[in-house]
C-alpha cells in the first residue's frame, strides 16, 4: 500500500478528519491523484508545495491559513506507528494538551534521531537534534501535537546551519514556556522511520511479518473509515468493485463483508 497510508491512519486514529498535505512540486499532484479529497473515507484533504526543503517548522507557516487558529497535529508522511491502544493512547494526549506534545521511543540507535532529556520526574529537561554523543536514548518520533500558537513560534524561527527552519526550535520555546509535554510509546509499540533506504526495507519486512502472521493489514484506510463510523460499508464495497483485484483491494472486500 501506498506509505502515505501509514500516517494518515495516525490521524484517523486521532479522529482528525481534515487534513493538509505538503509535499514537493514535483509529487504533490501524485499525491493528489491517488486521494482525491478524501471523501471516499470520510474525510477532506487538502493540498499545498513546499517550494524547497526548508525544514518541517515551515510545514505551519504553509499552513497556517489552513489551521486558522486551531490546534494541530503533525505526522510525517515516511512513520509508521503500530501498537494496541493506540487510538487511546492519542485520544488521551489530545485531551491533555497545553502546549505541544511529543511521542518518544527508546531506540538504539540515538544518534539517528532527535532525542529528549528528562530529569527524576519525568520532565523534558533538553532537546538534542542527531546528537554525536550518547545524550538520551529517547528518540522524538515525527508525531507532534500543538496548540494554536505553532505557526507564531514558528514564525520566530531561523533558518539554522544547514539552511531549515528546525522543529526543534518550536519545540524549544513550548519547552522555555514550560508547556511541553510527551507520551512515551513503550515496549511492544513499534514505531519506524522509513527515511532510509535501509529502513525501509526494514520496515517493509516488519509489516510484512505481522500482516502475514494475523491476517490483519496495517493501516487499511477503508476498515478503520468504517469503523470510525465516517462512511458506509456499501459505498466502499462499491468502490472496490471497480479496483485492480490487488491483494489489498481484495483484503478490503473479504474485511468489509466480515465487519
């Protein structure tokens, strides 16, 4: 399936219904071509290019039209995130919000990722991004949770030495205010980043595993739009009817007429 379905999923998990997608020039209208406006899962896309790669912060300046003074979630279009409870999980931290939201993962492999600092209490205490030396093992995910003054401190931001406005300059001035918090994904939750060529094979083998242990798929769009009660089964089983006969648009079809 399409990698944008695993972050979208998130979203749906978090009851998100509309959504903005950036991504380059050259792909944005690819992206377009395959989700249309949403609808067919309930919910409604919306579409702007990132001119250069100028850094994640820039994605709530792009936006900031589209969020119109509402708080936000972000995801990156190359996570994947997987865990039982998880709809809860995110249900809890939006619920909770005051500020900005962080989920961390222990990893081993730190100094790949930005990586959060906590002191006996479980406070954030500093943020390092890729750091050389061993800091904390645990890693920022690209999931992030904000309230409506993300596109103001974004604003603040400056470009840093490799020319992006970094998020993890948002994420410093919640944290000065005092009002950044995190969830902590745990043991048994897994969470890849599929940024490299090795990572994704990674990740490709990861799901592949599960999927064929449980007879499940990840982040099948349609069974979790059902589910959430933001669609009709009989309009879906429609719609694939006029699909490739792909293993996955047939998995649609066996997961729908079971539900």
């Amino acid at each position: 399936k399409p990698m944008i379905y695993y972050p979208l999923c998130v979203l749906m998990l978090a009851g998100i219904k509309a959504s903005l997608i950036i991504s380059t020039p050259q792909d944005l209208s690819r992206f377009e071509d395959l989700l249309g406006d949403g609808s067919q899962w309930g919910m409604a896309f919306s579409y702007i290019e990132q001119p250069s790669p100028d850094g994640l912060a820039q994605a709530f300046i792009l936006g900031e039209d589209f969020l119109d003074g509402a708080p936000e979630a972000l995801v990156l279009g190359d996570n994947i995130f997987f865990g039982e409870s998880f709809g809860h999980k995110l249900s809890s931290a939006i619920n909770e919000l005051n500020g900005a939201t962080i989920f961390t993962q222990q990893v081993n492999n730190p100094q790949r990722f930005g990586v959060a600092c906590f002191d006996e209490h479980d406070n954030i205490t500093s943020l390092h991004e890729k750091p050389k030396e061993f800091i904390s093992n645990h890693a920022i995910t690209g999931l992030y949770l904000f309230d409506n003054q993300v596109a103001k401190f974004a604003a603040n931001t400056r470009p840093s030495g490799r020319g992006e406005l970094e998020i993890m300059d948002v994420l410093e001035q919640y944290r000065q205010q005092q009002r950044l918090s995190h969830t902590t994904l745990g043991r048994g939750f897994a969470w890849l980043d599929a940024g490299t060529a090795e990572s994704l094979l990674e990740a490709g083998s990861c799901i592949h595993t599960i999927e064929k242990m449980q007879g499940l798929k990840i982040a099948c769009l349609e069974e979790l739009a059902v589910r959430q009660g933001w669609c009709d089964k009989a309009t879906i089983l429609q719609h694939q009817a006029n699909q490739s006969q792909s293993a996955y648009d047939l998995y649609v079809q066996k997961i729908l007429e079971q539900m």
